[in-house]
C-alpha cells in the first residue's frame, strides 16, 4: 500500500486518516487529540479541535447551578 502523501510504500508504522481513511506514514500524518489526518484533512480537523477545546473550556469553569431541593 502507498502513502497518499509521499508516494512511498507503507510497510510499518503506517496511520489512516480518521477523515477520508487514506493510508499514511506515521511521519507524513498530523495529529490532533489523538487522532491522524492527511494534509487535505488536516486544516479542517485543526479548526474544529480548537472549537472543542473552546467548548472544554467552557464547561469546565461554568458554576454549576446550587440544588433546587
């Protein structure tokens, strides 16, 4: 199987995008969370990743409400 984005011959340590599933070397792949994108996929996963750590961050010093009880 060939990388998508070098064109060389996966033989080990070899990620697929959790976007579009291309193969990958792990060199040529980006993470983000955890997770391995290709370069198409990348910028995308980049700005939804800063909204979910927005959103983390958020939820993490909102004052939860006292009891009602």
């Amino acid at each position: 199987m060939e990388c998508v984005e070098c064109g060389r011959e996966i033989k080990e340590g070899g990620v697929k995008c959790s976007t579009c599933a291309a193969a990958l070397h792990q060199e040529c792949a980006k993470k983000v969370l955890g997770k391995w994108y290709c370069r198409r996929c990348y910028k995308q996963a980049k700005k939804s990743a800063k909204f979910e750590l927005m959103a983390r961050r958020d939820y993490l010093t909102k004052k939860l409400p006292k009891k009602i009880w």
